[in-house]
C-alpha cells in the first residue's frame, strides 16, 4: 500500500472511529433521556441541546480520539493478529468508556448511568472491532491475490533470523513476502541451508542486489556483538536507497528488554527496556490515579476521622506511621499509614529478629506482639493502608503496582533480578495483593511483581483492582 493511500485509509478509520463514538453516545443516551422507553425519531429530533452540553460531547469526542491513537490502534496491523488487534482496541475503548464514566461523575452528568455506560460501551466496541475485521477482510484478498505486497531481505542467517521469517510465511495475510536471505559462510551455516530459504548474496554483493531487485524492506539480524559495523554499513546502504530497515531484537541477546526508536534532544536512539518507561500508556495511567485516589478520599473521609480518633483513644503516639520507603528507580519517599503498632515499634524491631516467619529479607510475624488491638483489626481488613492514597496524589505511588519496601528489607537483596522491581512505580495493590499476601514466599512474590511488570496494559490495572476488593473483603494472607 503506497504511503498516500495508507493516510487515506489511516484517516478514515479516524474519522469512522469518532462517528462510531457518537453513534454509541446517541444510542445510549436516547432511552436514558426517555426515562427507559426507547424515544421515536420525532422525539429524539425535538430533544433540546444546549450549548454547555455541545461543548462537553465535543470535550468527550477529543478524549476518545486521544486514548485511541494513544493505545497505537492505527498503527500497521499487517503482523498483529485479528486477536491480538481486537484485544487492543477492545482495551481501548473499555479506556475510553471509564474515562467518559469519570468525568460524568465528576462534572455530574446525571445522563451518565450504568444502563448508559453499558449500552456506549457495547456498541462502540462492537463498532470499532467491526470496522477492522471489514477492513482486514477486503485487505487480506487483495494480498492473497498478490496484490499490496511487501518485500523483505533478511540480513543474517542464524536461528532467529530464521525463525522470524517463518512467522512470515505462515501468516500469508500480513502481506509480506521473504524473498531471500544475505550472509556469508559461517559455523552455522549448515543448519540454515536445510531450512531451504534462498541465499541471495553475500554482504559485498548486497549493494548490486538492492540495484536490480525489488526490496521494500531490510530486516537485519546480526548480533551487535560482532556485526556492529557491518550492520551500520548495511542501514547507511538502505538509507542511501530509501529503504524501510528493520533489526530484530534477538541482535541485542538480551532476554527481556524491548527495543523501540525513539527521538531525544533531536538525536535518534534505540532504547531497550522491561516495561513502561513513559509515553501515553503512563500519563494515562497517571489519570485514574489521579481521579479515582481523590474520589477516594471525599468517600472515605468519614471513616479516616473514625478510624483517627479510634487509633488515639486506644493507643498513645501518633495516629500516622510514617516510613522511608523505595519507590521509582530507588527514590526515597515518606510513605503514610495509619498506626497499628504500639509507640516506638521499629526500634523494637531489632529483638525480634529471630522471631521471623518468612524467607528472604522482609520481616513478618503472624502475631507480632507489637500490633495494637484496634491495628490488628486494621491489618486484616487493610485500612490501614488508606492514607497511601495521599502517596498516590503526590506521584510517589499508583493504585496499582509492586509494593514499596523499607529500606532495611531491600539492603537484604542478594539478586539482581528482584531489583526491577523497582523499574516501575511502587503501587496500593498488585497480583502480590490478590494472590494471598504474606501467605506466599518471598521468591514468589517477586516473580509476580516481575510478571506484572512484563505484562503491563491498563486493562491488567483494572483487573486487579477489581479482584483486590474481595480479596481484602477475604483477608487472605493479611499480616
């Protein structure tokens, strides 16, 4: 597909996208405003618009039209699944249809009920995910015919080179067409010829091949440990012809990292990374955070005053407990909770280091002698971690993500691996929360803490603060 007909096409989705929205807003707000009875088309043209509400819609359409281009939904889908492509726009518009239902909350938009988000929700999706299953079926034709081809030289011959263009004859749908391999002989060679994909030329020979041959794109998978040079010559020859170049990121032998280019200060760079390190996915995980840790707040502030004065009427010191903690990338921060142990209990601590029922360098004891009344009973329900919530407003923390740890738990780590945990920032509840807590061994806890990592979407968040609920209600693992 040439770049201008993509535009076209990109465009189109767009706009179709943002009609969808409003065709869904429509359809969920006409028996809503109906009182529940479906309106006929003669009531629904003498409805009143006023012009506050105009604006608002529009507000709404510019906020759909950023979460949707925010979550990559009109990026090529050429080597993404009908799945995987359902799943990310079905992600993006449970998205947009929380932070439709926020805002109305916000703003009180009495339009807005459950019957309303159900009903937007349904039909947007089913719009959207409609729209694309048409669209890949009209373009997977014409690429089974032959038609809006790409294709693609592989540079290097090794095993994932290999298997990477076997992804790409099997899906023949996606358009792309491997027309041949370069390399020169090397220990492994062997094993490539019995894969009986055409070795076209060498790497001396690769300027005359791009002369004379049909090449949309390079993709190039050396390892950088030795082909450093040769792969920049490569890229520099690709330039020199316009041609899309592409490095696989088995060349970069790292296990978990991601590479993805990117722009900074002008320079072009290719940065690696095990999760979110910014972009739209983050500031819009920043959003909830922000909007549901307020409501929060207004909601529980009757039971933070009871709990307060619980606290001090049974107990002497403080009403908060405040602690140095890790968060993001190892900054220090002053995280806040109520108090459930008697006065001065961390210098206790050191004497009752032997009573430690857990492995590893965290500290827990089921029947801490330490622990008030009035906190036992805040531990097992979890409340006493409410007042984190000011850590959330203040971007220290996040409802969702790895715990924060004291700083004497973590300068008892002995491997690397646990400390990217600390790549992402320290959250209320994660899959540790909704697992069994303190139940489960240390080792266990920082392999969900690192699945949570390698699996992050907002979708995941949403997901696990909806499973903590019961689980706090359960007080499973609570110490």
């Amino acid at each position: 597909m040439s770049a201008v007909r993509r535009q076209f096409v990109i465009k189109g989705l767009k706009l179709f996208d943002l009609l969808a929205m409003a065709s869904a807003f429509v359809l969920a707000a006409v028996p809503v405003s109906q009182g529940g009875e479906a309106a006929t088309f003669a009531e629904f043209l003498s409805m009143r618009i006023k012009v506050e509400n105009f604006i608002l819609f529009f507000g709404f359409l510019a906020l759909w039209h950023i979460l949707l281009v925010s979550m990559q939904v009109y990026e090529s889908q050429r080597l993404v699944s009908r799945g995987d492509e359902a799943v990310k726009i079905l992600q993006a518009t449970s998205l947009g249809t929380l932070g439709i239902t926020l805002l109305s909350i916000v703003l009180s938009i009495r339009m807005v009920t459950p019957t309303f988000v159900l009903a937007f929700w349904v039909t947007s999706t089913a719009l959207t995910i409609g729209s694309r299953l048409l669209l890949r079926f009209f373009l997977e034709r014409r690429r089974r015919r032959g038609r809006d081809l790409r294709h693609i030289l592989i540079v290097g011959t090794n095993s994932h080179a290999v298997e990477f263009a076997r992804k790409i004859e099997f899906r023949l749908e996606s358009g792309y067409r491997v027309i041949g391999f370069v390399d020169v002989p090397w220990s492994g060679f062997e094993e490539f010829s019995r894969s009986h994909y055409p070795l076209v030329c060498d790497f001396d020979a690769l300027a005359e091949y791009l002369r004379h041959n049909v090449v949309d794109e390079v993709v190039i998978g050396l390892p950088m440990s030795s082909f450093n040079e040769r792969s920049l010559a490569i890229a520099a020859l690709c330039e020199l012809h316009g041609i899309v170049v592409r490095f696989l990121p088995g060349i970069f032998k790292l296990k978990l990292a991601t590479p993805r280019a990117e722009e900074l200060g002008g320079a072009s760079l290719i940065t690696l990374s095990t999760g979110p390190i910014d972009g739209w996915p983050v500031v819009l995980k920043r959003v909830p955070d922000l909007v549901l840790a307020s409501l929060l707040l207004a909601m529980l502030a009757p039971l933070l005053l009871v709990v307060a004065l619980f606290i001090k009427l049974t107990s002497e010191g403080p009403v908060f407990f405040t602690q140095e903690r890790l968060g993001l990338n190892k900054r220090r921060f002053r995280i806040y909770k109520f108090r459930t142990m008697v006065a001065g209990a961390e210098q206790k601590q050191a004497d009752l280091e032997h009573l430690n029922e857990v492995e590893g360098p965290v500290f827990k004891i089921k029947c801490d002698p330490r622990v008030t009344l009035v906190g036992r009973f805040l531990r097992k329900t979890s409340i006493d971690e409410l007042p984190q919530l000011f850590n959330v407003l203040k971007g220290e923390m996040s409802l969702v993500g790895p715990r924060p740890l004291p700083v004497r738990d973590y300068e008892g780590f002995d491997q690397d691996w646990h400390r990217r945990r600390f790549s992402v920032r320290p959250g209320l509840t994660c899959l540790w929360q909704i697992s069994g807590r303190s139940s489960i061994s240390f080792d266990k806890w920082m392999e969900l803490d690192m699945q949570y990592i390698d699996e992050w979407s907002l979708w995941l968040d949403l997901k696990i603060l909806a499973e903590t609920i019961p689980a706090v209600l359960k007080g499973a693992g609570a110490a």
